[in-house]
C-alpha cells in the first residue's frame, strides 16, 4: 500500500448513473453470492426437495380416485397443479431470507458501493431460481415415476418449466416486498402464507372449477394461479401454447414491473 | 514526511474531503443529528469524538448516502450526498461499527464478490483479493469461514473490503470498539499508512486517546451537536496547560469546593458524576499554593489532590460538561471557550 497512491478525487472519471450493462452485470455477481450461499447451507434446500416429493405423493393418492376415478388419469390433472403450488409456495423463502439477509451488516456494505440499486435484491432473488429449478425437476420426476407421460413431449416440459420457474420468479418480488417492509422474518412467513394458501387453493390447482359453487367458481376462473396452472396442463398433455400461457406471461411481467421498482425504493429508503 | 506529502495533496485538490453544514436527522421525536456542519480537509485523518448515542454513527451514515438527511447539506469533494449519491459511492470506503461482511463466506470469497461488484476482471478480483489479504495478514484464515474468525481479524477484514477501489475518503466507525491493545495498535498503524498514501480518512471514537493518537482535527459530537471543533492542540490548549484533579471529604462540600476553585483560578471547573471529582484546567501551577490555603479557610478536607497535563478525556469532560449528560447552556458556554 506505500507504494500506491490514491488517485484523488478530482483525478477520477465518475459517472452519477448505472448503466442497464452494470445492473445486469452486478445482480448477476450478486446471484453468483446468492449461489454460494446455498452451496455453504445445503440444509436450506430441505423444503423444495422434500415438498415435492411428499405433496405428489400424498394429494395423487388421496385424491386421485375421487376426482378422476383412479390414479393414473389424475396424473395430467394434478402434477401441473403441484408443480404451480410447490414453486410458487417456495419462492416465499426468498422474501424470508431477504429480510434475514438485510439485518446484517453486509448489506450496508452494497449500499455503500457503486452499484445498481437492484442488484442486491435482483441477485438474490435470481439465486433462488436454482430452488425453483430444484422443485420443478424433482416434481416432474416424482410425476414420471408414478406414472406420467407427458403427451406434449419434452420439448414442451421444458417450455412448462422455464414458464413456472418465470412466473414463481416474478411472484417473489411480491414476497422480497414483503421481506423489505416486514419487521422479523416470521412475519414475513406468516403475511406470505395468508396471501399464497386461498391463491393456490382456490384454483384449479387440484380440483376442476367446474365441481365448485358459482360464487367461487367466480374467483377461481379470474385467479392469475389457474391461468398458469392451465397454461402449464396445455403445455405439458397437449403440446400446445394457448391464451393462458399469454395471460401467464403477461401477468408475471405486470407484478416485476409493479413490485420491482417499489420494492427497491423501500429498500433504499429503510437504512 | 507524512506531513509534507498530506499538505501536497491538499494543495492538489485545493478542496474539501467532507463539508457538512446544518446537517439533521430525527428519529420520531429524537434529533439524533441537530444540525452538524463538518469540514474535513482533504489527506487527513479527522476524529468525530463522542460519547455513545451522541449521533455520531448517525452522521457517518448520513455522509455515506447510507441514510438520507432531513435538513441540510452535505458533500464529498464537492459532490452533494443527496443528489450525486452515485458519485459520492465512487469516492468512500465505509467500514461499520459492525463488520459489514458475509458472514458464510470465506474472507477471499468476501472480498472476490465485492472486488468484481467494483468492476474488477475475474483474475484482477483473485488478485486484489490475495493481495489485500496479505497486507492485512490475513492469508492463512483466507479460506477459513467467517464464523471462527476473532473480532480483529473481521475488522481487519471489513478495513480490507472496504479499500478495494482504492477510495480517496474512508470512513471507520469506531474502528477499533472492542479490540485488544495490540490489535488496536496495529489497526492505528493501517489508518496511519492509508493517509501516508493520499486517503483521507474520517473516523467516529469513543476513546479520547484514540483521536489524540491520530486525528490531526477532532470534532467533539455531544447530543447530535458539535460542541467543538479544533485541532488536538487546540482543543487541549483551550482548558490550559495543565489540570487540576480534587477530590473532598465530604460529598457536599463538592458545590462549594467547585467555587472556590473557579474563584480563584478565574476558570471553569466541572465535577465529574462518576468520579466525585473536580477537573479544572490549571494554566499556572504557581496558584496551587492560594487555592490550598483558600480551601483550608473554608474548612473543606481534601480525599486526593493531583496536577496533571491535559488529557482529552479532560477537554472532553470540559465541554461537555459532567461527561454525559448536560444542560444546554454548559454546551453553548463551552463551544465559545473553545473556538479558537
């Protein structure tokens, strides 16, 4: 250190603003982060192994009988609809260990530096893609064993795939809000849960709407939940991308543009 | 030749490193910061003496853009914190009074993300990254995780992230908190060496002997107010020479000890709550002899009696009144005794 000088400051090409290049170039560093950090605590990854193993296993067999008559041709019916639920249920843990993640003093030191503004939510929430990708993969693998051939090919189980893992991306933003403007992490857990639990329900997840009462029948028909849950069935049992992949893609694309920028903002505002 | 080479830089820029004027922070009802106007020269190190909760963390975070003021100014080499916060980022390290690192990965992993955050290549980042590692001896615990590192070795660490882009202003909040001696001497040393090569740096102490050991200019911070503001030579000079130490007997001949002291010296003495002490600053120690008689007149028996050179623990003490916990006149008097 002796034998460098500081260049003073005057001496310094400084920009006031972060190029689109930067921003990407920076969140995709801060995922890198987020990466490591899942590979030091292997443990953090217990529920989007476990939940889609367990959950296809129990609601294919409870309910499989009684609303398809057997197993077998339940399978197109609920692996989509597990396969929705599981996902989206895990990006919850994004908002939870974002707020973890912010009471420590490392996020001071993002702030401090000349980087994005986003990069630090951004990378984390694009870190968590791999548990998404983690839950997809076992769900569609538990789906194969017990059974299902998907008719549409593997072409279009990849195409279902990258659209739950998109959306499940886009909805965390909502719960990374959360995580920002939340006190504790459980908080965040126990607001995120009371949002998530009627969406994934009351939709055609597990059930057709169409055995359910008008007035719900009503909701479930609007639920952003079962365009993409019919979106992915589409996909997966005929091959085929319809209005609701649109619907879905459009939808996921409203709450990045909605929840990104006011997420940020509250996050640079809260110190 | 410290000298020399931090006068040369000054004259370079011909600017100011920080300029805070009227600068406030509330907290709900609490005014945290009540309105500090800081000048820092550039190629200096300048303490920010405070007792806990006097605001000082407060006004760093303020200066960082990690927290946006409520009134006020403030830049960094011109730049205002508020509008260019962009810019300002470019120019400080800021090393917290909680190590801002991550605390599940290993320091090289630590410092290899916060090297290409700066827009460092990915072999130019392994470099940085071993060679900052080094010259804060850190390379054997580089791969060890954070978790058993000693609280030296996470400051030392978080010092070392915080000086990747080379930033021409640092800012350490009470860099040194809870080290050892030796620990602490050592991160002195660094804070020295930085300013050696063109830093300029701004640090927040509790410790009066930390800022005489190194700060060129203290601001003394009490209740988000700076109370006074000077060189260490000056602040020490403003309360004499020397200082007078008395303890008595008896508690409640405190008050009337306290006058007689100020009567006949002409200062001003303050008793210290914790010590049942009075200091007062001493210029001739000649005067001793009629205070010792004025005392024995007024029948007041003395517990421990000691001249001293100032410390600034006692211009400390002076300012601020009883140490912690003042009135607002004893401030204003004060901060006009001072300014010199």
């Amino acid at each position: 250190m002796d034998s460098m000088q500081i260049k003073p400051a005057h001496e310094r090409k400084l920009r006031n603003k972060t190029s689109f290049r930067q921003s990407v170039k920076n969140s995709l560093i801060m995922a890198v982060r987020g990466l490591i950090k899942i590979r030091r605590t292997p443990e953090q990854l217990f529920d989007v192994t476990l939940q889609p193993i367990i959950f296809t296993l129990m609601f294919t067999y409870i309910f499989g009988g009684a609303i398809s008559g057997d197993v077998q041709s339940y399978l197109p019916v609920i692996i989509p609809g597990i396969l929705v639920q599981t996902v989206i249920t895990t990006s919850i843990v994004t908002g939870v260990q974002l707020r973890e993640d912010m009471d420590k003093g490392v996020f001071d030191r993002f702030k401090s530096l000349p980087i994005a503004r986003i990069a630090p939510l951004a990378g984390a929430l694009l870190a968590d893609s791999i548990r998404y990708t983690i839950a997809t993969v076992l769900t569609f693998t538990m789906g194969y064993i017990m059974g299902l051939r998907p008719e549409g090919g593997l072409g279009y189980v990849l195409i279902a795939a990258l659209l739950v893992i998109g959306c499940a991306w886009a909805i965390s933003w909502i719960f990374a809000f959360f995580g920002v403007i939340a006190r504790t992490a459980s908080s965040v857990q126990g607001i995120s849960m009371i949002v998530l639990f009627p969406l994934t329900f009351l939709s055609n997840a597990f059930v057709p709407a169409e055995t359910m009462p008008d007035w719900l029948q009503w909701f479930v028909k609007i639920n952003p939940i079962s365009h993409l849950v019919t979106a992915v069935r589409d996909l997966i049992n005929q091959g085929s991308i319809g209005w609701d992949f649109t619907i879905s893609l459009v939808g996921a694309a409203i709450i990045v543009a909605i929840f990104a920028p006011l997420t940020v903002r509250t996050y640079m505002r809260k110190a | 030749m410290q000298n020399n080479n931090r006068k040369n830089i000054a004259k370079g820029s011909g600017e100011w490193a920080v300029e805070a004027k009227g600068v406030v922070k509330t907290f709900g009802e609490n005014r945290a910061v009540d309105g500090v106007d800081l000048k820092v020269p550039t190629g200096s190190i300048y303490g920010v003496l405070g007792p806990n909760g006097a605001g000082k963390t407060t006004v760093i975070r303020m200066l960082a853009t990690l927290l946006r003021p409520d009134a006020g100014s403030a830049s960094i080499f011109g730049h205002d914190v508020v509008k260019e916060p962009h810019i300002v980022r470019q120019l400080i390290g800021v090393t917290g009074q909680y190590a801002s690192v991550d605390e599940s990965l290993s320091a090289t992993e630590n410092l290899i993300i916060f090297s290409r955050l700066l827009g460092l290549g990915k072999a130019e980042a392994k470099n940085k990254a071993a060679a900052l590692l080094e010259e804060f001896s850190l390379t054997e615990a580089a791969k060890r995780p954070l978790k058993h590192f000693s609280g030296g070795m996470r400051r030392r660490l978080d010092l070392a992230a915080s000086l990747i882009s080379q930033p021409p202003l640092i800012f350490l909040d009470e860099p040194t908190t809870g080290l050892d001696p030796r620990t602490r001497n050592q991160m002195w040393d660094t804070i020295r060496r930085l300013v050696k090569s063109g830093s300029t740096v701004l640090l927040t102490t509790q410790y009066l002997q930390e800022a005489d050991e190194l700060a060129d200019r203290v601001a003394v911070i009490d209740h988000g107010r700076v109370v006074a503001e000077g060189t260490v030579n000056e602040l020490k000079a403003s309360i004499g020479n020397s200082s007078l130490h008395l303890g008595v007997q008896h508690s409640r001949q405190m008050e009337e000890a306290r006058r007689i002291i100020e009567r006949v010296l002409n200062v001003r003495a303050a008793v210290s709550t914790e010590g049942g002490k009075i200091t007062a600053p001493m210029a001739d120690v000649d005067r001793m002899t009629d205070l010792l008689i004025a005392l024995r007149e007024s029948d007041i028996q003395l517990a421990e009696l000691s001249v001293q050179k100032p410390s600034l623990d006692e211009v400390f003490l002076t300012i601020t009144g009883q140490g912690a916990g003042t009135s607002e006149e004893s401030n204003n008097k004060s901060e006009k005794a001072v300014e010199v």
